[in-house]
C-alpha cells in the first residue's frame, strides 16, 4: 500500500511539473520572454496561467463527448459560481500586498494579460477541439 501511494505521490508531482512546464513553453511561445521578467512577475504569470488553465478545462470535462457548445457554458450554475468565486481569489491574490507576498507572486501588468489568458484557455480550446472532430467522425 505505502508504495502505490509512494508512486502516485510521484507520479502527481511529475504532471504538477510537466504542466509547470508546458504553461512556460506556451507562454513562451506567445512572445512573453519570461527571462526578462523578475522572477515573482514570471511566478505570477505561470501562476495564473495553471489557474486560469484549471479554471476553463473544467467546462470541457464535463462531457467526453458532447462540446460546450452543445452542453452550454452556464448549463451548470454551481460550477460557473465556483469557478467565478476562484476568479476572484486568483484576483484577490494577485493584487493584494500582504498575500501576494504569500504567494510569492506580483501584479500581472495589463499587457501580459492576455499572454495569461491565451495559455490559459489553451487546454480548453485543444479538448473542445479533439472532441468536435470526434463528434464528426463519429458521424
């Protein structure tokens, strides 16, 4: 028992890692040079990035099948209020001195914005994607 939960324990902090690392590429991909950024602004890009990442997929995970489009975005109004609530502690975190500190992480400047949001709608927009050409050939 100790070493199955040993091995999902390592196999949990690998995808935590492997995830870390796709958000980086992605954002480096779009143009922000997190190496040229403090260290706490690119925390807080990547930070947000894995957040708003989480924060989308959830929609797609809904269904295996059926897209967003056919199950409807507030369709499920707890999860459109968690995921609103999680916006706004993100927000909260982010913009509030004494627990940005926590967190290690400073204010996302306007204009990285919307490097955060296209990293982080990008596993939404790739599920959505896979399951609509499913759907078709399904067909």
């Amino acid at each position: 028992m100790d070493r199955e939960r040993a091995h999902i324990a390592s196999e949990i902090r690998e995808s935590r890692s492997w995830h870390s690392l796709a958000i980086r590429n992605v954002i480096s991909k779009l143009g922000s040079d997190l190496s040229a950024l403090r260290e706490e602004e690119a925390r807080s890009l990547v930070f947000a990035s894995i957040i708003l990442f989480e924060l989308t997929f959830v929609f797609s995970c809904r269904s295996q099948s059926q897209t967003i489009l056919s199950l409807g975005l507030t369709s499920n109004k707890y999860l459109v209020a968690a995921v609103l609530s999680q916006l706004m502690l993100l927000l909260l975190i982010l913009y509030t001195p004494s627990i940005a500190s926590l967190f290690e992480v400073s204010p996302i400047a306007f204009g990285n914005w919307s490097t955060v949001i296209a990293a982080g709608i990008s596993g939404f927009i790739f599920a959505e994607t896979t399951k609509a050409i499913a759907g078709r050939l399904r067909r």
